[in-house]
C-alpha cells in the first residue's frame, strides 16, 4: 500500500507508548497531534517542539463525544489531512481483586477509557477518513490480556477483549477501501502505568520490552496489512497456551497421542523477527 505517512494523530500521548510513537513519528517529520486529558502533555509536546518537531498538543477527554468531535476537527484542520490514527489512550484500572469485589463505578471507568473512548475515535476519525480518500492506517492499543488472562484483572482485561472485537469489526468493514486497521498487542512494556506493579497471577509473560520498542514496531507495519501487532518475544508461546486451552474444549475428534495441538512456535514466527514493510515514508 502505498502510504505517504505525514501527518499522525496520537491519543495517550502524554507517556508511556503513546508518548513514544509522538516521538517517533516527529523524528521522521511527521505533524503530529497529541491528545491526553493529562495535565503532563503540553510539557511533552513543547519538549518535543524544542527539537524541531511538528507537533500540536490537544487536551481532551476522550470519554466525552463532543470532545472527540472536536478532537477529530482540531486534528484535520490543524494538518490538513489525517494518514496516521493510533487509538491508543488507555488506564490499567483495578488490578489484584477478584471481580466480585471490584466497585462497579471502577470498572464503567475503565471500559469508558479503554473501550468506548476507542469507539468514539473511530466513529469520529472513521468517516472523516473514507471522505478525504487517502490510504490511512488506524492502530489501536490492545494489549496481549485481549488473550492471556490471569486473577484478578477483570475489568482490565475484558475492557482489552473488547477493543479487540473492534479492531476486527473495524478491519472486515473497511476492506477495500484504501484504510488499513492494526492492532497492537504489547505485553509488558516498561512504562510508568505498571512501574512496581506485579503481574496478576496467570497474566504475566517472561519479557518487557520498552515503550520505544512498540513505537518502532508500530512505525515499522505502517501501510502494511499485518492486522496483530505483538511486541514481546515470547508472545507467540503464550498464545500457544491460549488457543491449546481452547482446542481442548472443542467438540471435535480428540488428536492423537503423537499430534500436537498447535505446532510449537519457531523464532520466525517471533514478533521481534519480522520483515520490514515497503511502505514509503
């Protein structure tokens, strides 16, 4: 696909991975707007103006529909057109209580900032998109808890799943149209959201990568049709895990003692491990 990536919209942009992909995409001359409803984004953004970036710094509640709105218009007006959308705002929530003891209002506001916020940015983005008609790539962060899920990470977790359900929905319905959808998986990434923070029981991977780790795979797949974007190298194991769980419980003619229910992963297939995209920059 050829996709002239200039101009990028970033949501979470104030740290950890959003603040990272803002940085990457400024470094190759990329316009950049960054959106967060923390207080910390026009410092980041004027540090990342002070070396020579693009960059344009909204601050919104992405929860809110009016704000997204406005978001989207602040977005096209200030950059002319939009290649680039990385729904990527997101909060880690409760984590270590058995679902029954979570509060409820804890749970609406992680689901409001990790799966209707991406809904609002999509339905505002979305049509914008298919009007301006440019090849356009949308990422959306979910999180490798869309799949593995331990104890005690209820809200988190099905908050993830749910946003993975989009990204596959958005995909199906914008195919042929020029727009390509990813979506981003990360495992545990160093970022101050889960700084001192313990796995939950049954959730941990054995790897971390950093925030700029993502943001290089994320710039990597631009104008590329990989859908599942996983950052960390033992990703694929964990999925094995998952789908080998799932495959016991489907009602099919049980394998043979001799067969494995999913070939073991070699280290090409190892998200670290992939080819390049051709896309022009």
């Amino acid at each position: 696909m050829d996709l002239q990536t200039r101009t990028a919209v970033v949501t979470g942009a104030a740290s950890g991975i959003g603040l990272a992909l803002s940085a990457r995409f400024a470094r190759a001359g990329v316009g950049v707007v960054m959106a967060d409803i923390d207080d910390a984004l026009h410092r980041r953004a004027s540090e990342l103006a002070a070396q020579g970036a693009q960059v344009t710094a909204v601050t919104a509640d992405l929860t809110d529909p009016e704000a997204v709105d406005r978001l989207a218009d602040t977005a096209f007006d200030r950059l002319g057109g939009v290649d680039v959308v990385c729904n990527n705002a997101g909060v880690l929530g409760p984590i270590g209580q058995p679902l029954w003891e979570v509060p409820l209002e804890q749970m609406r506001q992680v689901f409001e900032a990790n799966h209707w916020a991406h809904v609002l940015m999509a339905r505002a983005f979305v049509p914008r998109l298919l009007e301006h008609g440019r090849p356009a790539h949308l990422i959306h962060t979910a999180s490798m808890s869309a799949f593995v899920v331990g104890a005690g990470s209820a809200a988190y977790a099905a908050s993830k799943h749910a946003d993975l359900a989009v990204a596959r929905s958005l995909r199906a319905d914008l195919r042929g149209t020029g727009i390509l959808v990813s979506v981003l998986c990360p495992g545990r990434v160093d970022t101050p959201m889960v700084q001192g923070l313990a796995a939950p029981r049954g959730a941990g991977g054995d790897t971390s990568v950093s925030a700029e780790d993502v943001a290089g795979l994320v710039w990597e797949a631009l104008g590329s049709d990989r859908f599942y974007l996983f950052s960390n190298a033992d990703a694929a194991l964990r999925l094995r895990d998952q789908f080998d769980d799932v495959w016991r419980h489907v009602s099919l003619p049980s394998p043979s003692p001799e067969e494995e229910l999913w070939p073991a992963p070699t280290a090409t297939t190892v998200a670290t491990r992939h080819r390049p995209s051709t896309w022009k920059r």
